[in-house]
C-alpha cells in the first residue's frame, strides 16, 4: 500500500525524514518544546563493536494535524571498519508534505568539536531507491560528506522531522523503539501532546518505568543492554521494548476515515471504458464466483504494479478510470479498480486494510494507521467471503483462493468496521512435490537413467513461474540445469522442460539424464543408497536464554508444505536388496509426518510429508517434543545391499573396468569378476597375468589366472597354477575349483554329450548354486549366460528349466525343452535330456517323444534309464524292455541295475532284487569305503522279503556308522525305507526323530517323519509333520499327497481332497507311488 511512514535507517549515516513542503533541508536551532539530553562522556567500550551508540533521544509533539520528531544521536566510531559506514550524512523527505531541519551535525575530538554543517552545502538529488520493487515516491535525498574521521571520534548529530497528514483528520499514532537492539549509552524517549487528544499508551518491556501525566511521557535510561527476543516465537513477541501512542478511540474510526476516500475512488464515469468490460464478463457467465474471478484476473493481467506515493498518494487511491487507462498502480488503486468492476457486476464488496508484515497481533494493539502498508478486497458472494488481492498474478478462479496470512484485516466501512480474523486452514495437498525416478536395473555400479519432475501449485507455482518468467529465453535452459544440479548434485540433465498451467496454476519443471547413484560402503561386502527428501524430523533445539516472553509459542511453517517421492528400478528383480529404517505415520511437534518406504520386486517408492497442522507450537509442547524430533532427524533410511547375494550386472562390470584399476589384489579381484561376468577370457587372462605378477605369491592371484587359462584353453598352465596355489594355501577361494574342472573333464563319456568348456561350467555351477539360495534371477541369468557361451551342452538347459519349474512357470520350462529339440535334433544326449524336462513336467507323451528321437540316433543307456523314469509305473513291461535294453548297452551300469531291483521289488521278487543289489555290491572297488546306501536298499529288499533278521543286521550296520559320523542323512534314508516297507515302524520313527535333531530345516527328512507317523495312524503329527516340510518346499508332492490322506482319515474331506488334487496336478504320478506302498485315499 505505501503508507506515509518512513523507516529511519543508516546508510552511511541515513535519515529518512517528513517536513513542509520543501525542497532542500533547512538548517536552524530546536524549537523550545525541545530539551535535548547531553550526551554521556565517552567511555572504553566494553564490546567488540565498531560502532557504538552514545545517545538516542527522541522526542515527539502532536500538534493539529503535524507530528513533530525531534531525533539526536551521538555515535563514536571505535574502530576503523566503521569510518566507512558513518562517512555521510544523508537525509530523505517527501517535498510535497514534508519538512526536515537539520540543528546540528559535528565531529567531537577529545575537548575539540568540528561544525560540519558550517562549511558545507548539502547536495539534492532525486533518488528513486525502491524503482525495483515498482515503487515511485518523490523522495528527496540530501547529503553532506563527513571529512577526516577519525578512530575515536564521536558524531553528534540532530535534527526535526515534521509530517502533516490532512486526510487522517488531526489524528496521530506512533511507535517508538526503546532501545530493543544494541548497546546504547543513553537512551531518551518522550512524547507531548494537549489535553483534548485523548492519546492512549501502551509499553512494553521498557528497560525502566516512564514518566506518565496527562499530556505526555518521558523516560531516561542507561546504559541499555540488547533485549534478548524469544528466537523462533511468532512475529508479535519480537515487537522488543515498545511505547505505542495513538488517540484513535477505535478501529473502527480507522476504518471510517479511509472508506470515503476508496468509495470516491472506485466510482466510474458514465462513458468510462469499464462498462465495455464489465458487459463482456456478464456476457461470458451468469456465476458471480465466476464472474469475480474473471474481474479479478482483467485488474491482475492489465494493470501494472506501481506503487505512487507522490502528493498525497501514499494514503488516497487513484480513480479506476485513471488507473484502467494509465495500465498501472498500486494496491490501493488495484483494489478500487476490481471494487468498480465488482459494483458492475453486482457483487458487493470493499477494502480491507492488512499488514504483511506487523498482522500477527494486530489485535493487541492500539488503533493504528502506521502498521498497514497494503489494501485488498473483501468480496461476498452466496454467503461466503472472498479476500481478492488485486497485485497479485495467476488468480482467476475463486475456489482456489486461499485466505491470506495477513492474520488480521480491517474492512472499511462508511460507519466504520471491525477488526476481522484471517483464519487460515491447514492444507491438504502440498505446494510442492518433486518426483525422482532412478533406473538402476541395469546395475548399482552403472549410470542411472534419471527422471525428476517439479510441480507447484497455488502460490507456489505462480512465484515459480514467476521467477521463470523473468529468465530470457536464451538464459532459461540453463537456469533449470542449474535448479536441476542443485536439488540432485548427483544428476548430470540432458533435457530440461518447464510447462505452465495458467488455468490450474501450476508449473511444472522436468528433467530427463543420467545419475551416479552413491552406492556406500556398509560394511562386510554390503552397500547402502539413501534415497533423497528421505529424512524427516530436524534437530531441533527449542532451548531460549531468559528474557521476555521466553516461553512463548514457536512458528511453524503453516500451512505450506512438500511432498518428496522417489522411486528407484533395482536390478536383478531386487534380489538382495532390502529397506533399512522406519515408516513414520505420525502427528508430533503439531506437524503431520508421514515417511512410507516399500519394495516390491525390483522397484523401491519413497513418500515423505511434513504437513503442519497449526501456525504455532507452544512451548511445553515443543520442549516435550524434541528428543523425537532429533531422533527422527539421526535415523537414517536407506536401500540395503547384501554383498553375497548381489550379482553384479553386465553394465556393472563395464562400469567398473571403464574406471582405473585399484591396484590392491581387492582392485585386482574386482576387475577380474567383472570379466567373468562379461564372459571375457582375453581380457580376464591379461589382467590375471598382470594380478599374479603383482603379487607372485599370492595363492588367490594364481587360483584367478588358473581359472582364465582354463577358459583360455590352456589347460597345462591352469591345472599347473591351480596346483602351485593349493601348495601355498590349501584352503584359497575356489582353489579346487579348477582341478574339479579337469577331473571331470577326465571322466566324460562323450555319449552324454559334448565337454563342457571352463567358462560355462562355472557360470553353470555359479546357477546351481543361485538355485540352490532360492534366487532364481541369478541363477537364470548365469544358465542363460552359460548356454549363450556353449548351446550344445544339454545340462545347461536341464539347469535352466529346473529354475523356472522351481518357480512354477511351467510354461517357460516347457519353452526350454522345446528349444533344446531344436538347437541340437541330432544329438542323443541332449534329446534324451529335452525328454527328462518334458516328463518332469508331466507331459509324458512329448518325453517319450524326445526320448525316442534320442534313441532313433543312437541308443543310449542315458535315454533308456530316463525313459524308465518317464513311463506310468503300470507300465511294468515297457519300463523293463527299456531296462534290460539299457543293461544289454552296459551290463554293469550300476543305475540300470538300481532300476532292475527297484522293478523286482515292484513285481514282489524280492529274492532277485536283493540278488540285484549283492551284484551292484560286488561291482564296488575292494578298497571302497562301505555304500550305506546300498545297506539300506538291501535292508529294505529283506524287510520286504520277510527276512526281518537279515533287514534288521543291514540296518543295524548304517544306524551304527551314522551315529558315529552324526550323519542325519543316513538315518532319514534308514527312516523312510522302513517306512515303505511298513517295517519295524517304532524304530523307524525313532530313526526320523534322531534325522530330525540333526536336520532340523530339511523338507526330504520332515517328509519321511510325516509319512512314518502316517504308517503309524498318527495322524495328527504327521499332518504337523508335513506341514513344516511344506512350509520348507510349499511344491513338494509327496508331503502334500501324505498329508491330504491324514486329513481324510481325520474326517477333514475340504482339506484333504484339496491336498490331493494339488498333488495329482504338480505329478499325476504321485497316486500311483503310493498305491504300490499300500497307501490309498
């Protein structure tokens, strides 16, 4: 608004003042009203100010319609970086209504005084300071140079400012600052006025009681200290020490003064251009709220900001008509405008004066008219009020309009109004929400592709936009860059974006490029990412030094707040990775504050929120609050990495190699992973080589280079290596690894296929062992890495489709079998091996398909045995054709003879069978270790053959051998023979109970203790049983067909069908494997 009221500030030594029209200072002796105070003799100061203040005495008249301020001031420059500051005497006035005498300005040295004024002119000069906050005053500047200052020197300066303000009808209010800031020597406040002006008092922490009579106050103090102000207390405890004067009897004789000056105003002529105007908003819509808002948005978008304060202009609004035509004014004549348009168009209305600054309190306060520099409309429309800014932008429909936080506003009304509450409501949406999305799936090492977006809404996005609108063109897209690298350091843009909704109001900034995502070291091989905008809390510290009103509230940041959201791809289908931190969902501090982190699969979303709920936090309960404010503040949420589990990523590894070698054997190690990864045996071998000749003896440097001369091919120097690092260290990481590779390699039967070569046999073996963890990303990526090396070798695919049938995508499985028909049609080996995946998925008709292709080639005993497997178990003759087609291959082939004495045991000749297994025995080299094994299966046959004694002998020989060797597989294998052959059943289960103690998270041991209690008719624990066996392998058929039998001897028929038929689906077979044990539902 600009009200009349100059700020005294320093500027050199600056001093804004108000006289008679004038239009240069006047130089003259106090008026006799006056009685100035002498300055205290200057002391040592006793602080490490440069300036220090001596004397503030200010005194003030009231008289007719002129407020006379009498101001003397004595500054002694202490030490050098204040000759600077204190160098010129300036003084600032308005020439219309203002006069300004200067009495005295002079340099005391010791007991030597220096006229300053005495031989010197001041200079005038027009000086606009405010032109770029679009404000035009007509302030006059004079100046005076302050020469030969010295350290040491005092300045004593005084002068009177004179206001007279005509429209404000005689009345006067006043504020005056009773040494709130800095060290003063002296300090002197006093006010007079006559008897008829009824002036009140207010004051506030003085530093000493004022003289009060009827027609006036006084007080002297010193020295005065700085008040200590309640830090971070909303704006009406830092008013400081303060005497407020004011013969207003109420607000509403404010309000009744200026209503006539808005009302005149806002009148138009009959032929004024606004008619035109408000005809085409009538004519766009019969809404009133709609109607206001297109008025709102015509006085925004066509009329510049310019504050006048010529003439009177400081106080009385322009006509609407002279601003419509003009383009541009202040708020004041802003608001009569839309006030003009509003009577148009029906709607009533009218100005209300707010501060920006001083609102808060208001209330308290005496009836004022210095505290209001700004005016906008109160509008009514069905019932509701509408608070319309006029020197705003961006606004034009009416219910996006908050109310605004001025805190109070006085409508003007020609009777005079009251004081109104802006009351302010808690938000529901942020102002602000930035979105970032990190594509790290191609691995934590390489560059993230990176998308972050902007929005600001409401305010927010009209001050943006705001703000980028005043960027050139040619500047902008830098600008963003810059906004971009500020938020993310860690983001290199590509492309900025920035869009504006004038409609919605809102901006939206966007950014497309690459990040380096900071992957920390968290300790035993792990890493950690913290996400952005992920903390919450701060580290408050609500602790106040004694002064007044230290137990006032605090302000919060209401009722704006931001909503941050990341979402990060994680690689390898997030196996590995794991959120590290809590959620928070709760109201603390009287702020809202909400953090949700989740991950799902490989996508990791990040919500942070802190909405407050009210403008103020009281005291106790801030006090009360700030231990969990701070411990929210220190906990920390970040992406977990396990080191073990991360399989680092082709891009990982590039990255990696693309960086310099740490040339440690850690850096050596590193790089030589990645190779592996990137299935690089030329580049793997040279780095190898330069890894062992930096350190020549370390077993681990061999160890790497025997494994990449084994990839190489290089047979003799690999095995050699792999051997000189077993002699230096027998227990070196994957120092058997090689030597294991060449063994196996010695015992290949080349019609099982082609030889594997080094490479694809340890990305085979790095599957199985992924396999084995459960983490199917990693073990289908190494077994697809592998066939890409080697596509002939069929127990790759065999590898490849146990991982997918273990996650019950049967159909992919089937996809692996049928591109192993199709990569090799002519290889026996590997369609012998298509038709073991096709039987293991129950599609018996295409295994023996494959099966017989495999034979068409060239019989094989791998493809006979396997067809045995695939082939109904009624199917007694076919199984044994292919069995005694297989011997008649081999006749020692020691699993086509298992085959025959499981068939014999089938068919009850239980005399051939164990005459079968003595033949397998007697095959066994003289110098074997005993085949417990072979034991049990020939203790079985007995049992089965009625010969208890002979079964309980064999069985006795394996109990005996696996309690001195603790060997839990030998007693589960003991357990569940018994089992099948309903076989000294007590011993059997205490047989499962010892396998059980010693394998307590084995699905196969839990699975023979559920089928012995089975065998037993405990029902009941075998259902306990099998249930902890499924809850290890949720797939296994055997433990879901026992237990569907428990339940349907318990009675329970949902359950057990249901575990039956989920049985029969995963393999039909399972009804038959059972009914040959005598087992039926």
């Amino acid at each position: 608004m600009g009200w009349r009221f100059l700020a005294v500030v320093a500027s050199g030594l600056l001093f804004h003042g108000i006289a008679n029209a004038a239009d240069k200072p006047e130089l003259g002796a106090p008026a006799p009203w006056i009685k100035p105070l002498n300055p205290p003799v200057a002391s040592v100061p006793q602080d490490s100010a440069a300036l220090h203040v001596l004397l503030k005495d200010v005194q003030v008249s009231f008289q007719g319609d002129t407020t006379r301020t009498f101001t003397s001031a004595a500054l002694q420059v202490a030490k050098p970086e204040a000759l600077t500051a204190l160098g010129t005497f300036a003084v600032a006035w308005k020439p219309d209504t203002d006069r300004v005498i200067v009495h005295w300005l002079r340099i005391r040295r010791g007991d030597k005084v220096i006229d300053v004024l005495g031989p010197q002119q001041f200079t005038v000069l027009r000086r606009e300071q405010n032109l770029e906050f679009a404000a035009l005053n007509g302030i006059l500047t004079a100046t005076m140079p302050i020469t030969g200052l010295q350290v040491g020197d005092i300045i004593e300066s005084a002068w009177t400012i004179e206001r007279t303000e005509p429209l404000l009808k005689g009345h006067h209010d006043l504020a005056l600052d009773a040494g709130t800031g800095g060290n003063v020597a002296q300090l002197g406040l006093s006010a007079q006025w006559s008897a008829d002006d009824h002036v009140v008092i207010h004051s506030q922490n003085l530093p000493v009681n004022p003289t009060v009579t009827p027609t006036g106050i006084a007080l002297t103090a010193g020295p005065v200290e700085p008040l200590v102000m309640p830090q971070g207390a909303p704006p009406r405890y830092q008013m400081g020490r303060l005497i407020e004067l004011s013969d207003y009897p109420d607000w509403a004789t404010v309000s009744a003064i200026f209503a006539p000056l808005f009302a005149t105003a806002r009148q138009i002529k009959p032929d004024s251009p606004l008619h035109a105007e408000i005809a085409r908003i009538k004519a766009a819509t019969s809404d009133p709220a709609q109607r206001a808002g297109l008025a709102l948005k015509l006085v925004e978008d066509n009329v510049r900001y310019l504050y006048i304060g010529l003439n009177d202009g400081n106080l009385r609004p322009a006509q609407a008509d002279e601003t419509w035509q003009r383009r541009f004014g202040d708020c004041k004549a802003k608001t009569v405008l839309l006030l003009a348009l509003l009577d148009g168009l029906g709607i009533p209305g009218e100005g209300a004066l707010v501060s920006t600054r001083l609102g808060d309190g208001l209330d308290k306060r005496l009836p004022n008219v210095s505290q209001f520099d700004h005016v906008i409309v109160r509008a009514t429309i069905a019932g509701k009020v509408y608070w319309l800014d006029g020197t705003r932008l961006g606004d034009s429909h009416l219910a996006e309009l908050t109310v605004p936080d001025f805190h109070w506003a006085l409508p003007l009304k020609p009777a005079g109004g009251a004081l109104e509450a802006l009351v302010v409501a808690p938000k529901t949406v942020p102002s602000s929400v930035h979105n970032l999305q990190l594509d790290a799936s191609k691995g934590i090492m390489a560059p993230a592709i990176a998308h972050a977006d902007a929005t600001f809404t409401g305010d927010a996005g009209i001050a943006m936009h705001a703000v980028i609108a005043a960027v050139s063109k040619g500047a902008l897209d830098q600008q963003l860059r810059n906004y971009w690298t500020t938020k993310y350091d860690f983001v290199t843009p590509n492309k900025v974006t920035e869009v504006w909704d004038s409609d919605t109001r809102t901006e939206r900034l966007a950014m497309d490029g690459t990040a380096h995502m900071a992957w920390n070291d968290a300790g035993n091989g792990d890493r950690r990412y913290e996400l952005d905008g992920v903390a919450v809390g701060w580290h408050s510290d609500f602790r106040r030094q004694t002064g007044p009103d230290s137990d006032a509230p605090f302000s919060l940041n209401f009722p704006d707040y931001a909503e941050y959201r990341e979402t990060v791809l994680l690689p390898n289908d997030g196996k590995g990775f794991s959120i590290s931190g809590p959620n928070v969902d709760r109201e603390l501090a009287r702020i809202a504050i909400y953090r949700h982190i989740e991950i799902a699969g490989n996508r990791v979303t990040m919500v942070t929120r802190q909405r407050p709920l009210a403008a103020e936090l009281p005291y106790a309960e801030a006090l009360a609050a700030n231990d969990d404010l701070r411990a929210l503040a220190d906990g920390t949420v970040d992406i977990m990495v396990d080191g073990k589990r991360y399989a680092v990523t082709d891009d990982d590894a590039r990255t990696l190699l693309a960086t310099p070698i740490d040339k440690t054997e850690n850096g050596y190690r590193a790089h030589l992973q990645a190779y592996v990864t990137l299935n690089d045996a030329k580049g793997g071998l040279a780095e190898a080589q330069r890894y062992a000749a930096a350190f020549p003896r370390s077993a681990e440097a061999l160890v790497n280079r025997a494994m990449f001369e084994a990839a190489s091919g290089m047979g003799a120097q690999a095995q050699a290596d792999a051997a000189a690092a077993l002699a230096l260290a027998p227990e070196v990481p994957n120092g058997k690894l090689v030597t294991e590779y060449y063994l196996g390699q010695a015992k290949h039967d080349p019609r099982d296929g082609p030889q594997i070569n080094f490479m694809p046999w340890l990305k085979w073996g790095m599957a199985e062992q992924c396999r084995r963890q459960r983490d199917y990303v990693c073990a289908q990526r190494n077994d697809e890495a592998a066939i890409a090396l080697q596509p002939n070798v069929g127990m790759i695919y065999v590898s490849l489709a146990n991982v997918y049938q273990s996650q019950g995508r049967k159909a992919d499985a089937v996809a692996v079998a049928d591109r192993m028909m199709a990569v090799m049609p002519r290889q026996p080996y590997m369609l012998a091996m298509a038709g073991v995946v096709y039987c293991s998925l129950d599609l018996r008709a295409k295994g023996t398909v494959a099966f017989g292709a495999s034979l068409a080639v060239e019989p094989t005993v791998i493809a006979y045995l396997n067809r045995v497997r695939c082939l109904p178990h009624s199917d007694m003759a076919g199984r044994k054709q292919d069995i005694d087609a297989a011997l008649k291959l081999d006749s020692k082939n020691i699993n086509a003879l298992r085959m025959l004495a499981d068939w014999q045991g089938e068919k009850n000749d239980y005399e051939a069978q164990i005459a079968t297994l003595q033949a397998i025995s007697a095959l066994a080299p003289a110098d074997a270790e005993p085949n417990m094994q072979q034991a049990i299966a020939i203790g079985g046959a007995y049992a089965r053959a009625g010969k208890p004694d002979k079964a309980r002998e064999s069985f006795a020989e394996v109990r005996g051998y696996a309690t001195a060797m603790k060997n839990g597989g030998y007693f589960n294998s003991l357990c569940y023979s018994a089992a099948t052959a309903n076989f000294d059943l007590t011993t059997a289960l205490a047989d499962c109970n010892r396998a059980v103690a010693l394998l307590p998270k084995s699905a196969a041991v839990l699975d023979s203790l559920g089928f012995v209690q089975l065998r037993l008719g405990h029902n009941a624990e075998a259902i306990a049983a099998y249930d902890q066996a499924l809850g290890l392998a949720p797939r296994e058929i055997h433990s879901l067909y026992g237990r569907g039998i428990a339940y349907l001897r318990q009675g329970d028929k949902a359950r057990g069908q249901a575990d039956l038929a989920a049985a029969a689906k995963l393999d039909a077979g399972v009804v038959e494997t059972f009914k040959a044990m005598g087992i039926t539902p």
